[in-house]
C-alpha cells in the first residue's frame, strides 16, 4: 500500500483499492481508509476557492 500511495499521492481510499487490486490483494474500503489514517496519509485534491473582495471595494452599495 506504501508504495502505490507515493507513486500516486493524489489516490483516495476508493481509488487506492483499485490499485491495490490491480496487484492482487483484497481489501476493503473502510480497512484501506483505516490504514491510510494510521500511516498518515492522506490524498492531496483542490482545495475550494473562495471570492475575497479587494481592499478598495465597497460592496454593493
């Protein structure tokens, strides 16, 4: 699991178990999250974008 984890750190759990089934192994989903908590990893993904306002703005009215 270590090792498909750093080739792709972008994997959630979901996308980790086909990978992990791709090399022959069964696990679930719920064991795979588990396991990911426990060795600290976590998937990196887009964080939202949220609309600030520029200093000299005003508002709408």
């Amino acid at each position: 699991m270590t090792s498909s984890a750093f080739c792709a750190p972008f994997f959630d759990s979901r996308r980790m178990i086909r990978s992990i089934k791709e090399q022959g192994y069964s696990l679930g989903r719920k064991r795979v999250y588990r396991l990911m908590g426990k060795m600290g990893i976590a998937a990196i993904y887009p964080t939202p974008r949220v609309q600030q306002a520029s200093p000299g703005d005003q508002g709408l009215s």
